[in-house]
C-alpha cells in the first residue's frame, strides 16, 4: 500500500459521508433563512452566512453535529 492510498482510506474515516454532510448543510441553510427572515421582521439588518469547517466543507466525522 503506497502513501497516497494510505492518505485517501484515513480521510475516508474521518470524513463524514455525504448523505451527512447533505443533511447538516440543509439544516444550516433551513436555519441561515430562517434566522434571516426573523431578523428581517425585526428590522435588524445584518447578513447571515456559515462559515468554518461547514463552509470549507473540512467537518471532522462525529457522533452527534
């Protein structure tokens, strides 16, 4: 087994999969919206957007998000 195939299963470990990372940027994105429209009625102007790991699409695979 050579460095690179050794590299690609480790990240495959503790990356999470992609029906999880589907799941967790449409709950960001649900919540972004409605975060937005809250504010918006309260006349509060600000800008709502993910940032970190989510936006990097860098997540670390865990039990629980």
């Amino acid at each position: 087994m050579n460095a690179n195939q050794i590299l690609k299963q480790q990240i495959e470990l503790i990356k999470p999969g992609k029906d999880t990372l589907e799941a967790i940027k449409k709950t960001a994105k649900d919540f972004t919206k409605n975060l937005q429209s809250k504010l918006k009625n309260k006349k509060i102007r600000a800008e709502v957007f993910i940032g970190g790991s989510l936006a990097k699409e860098t997540l670390l695979k865990k039990k629980k998000y």
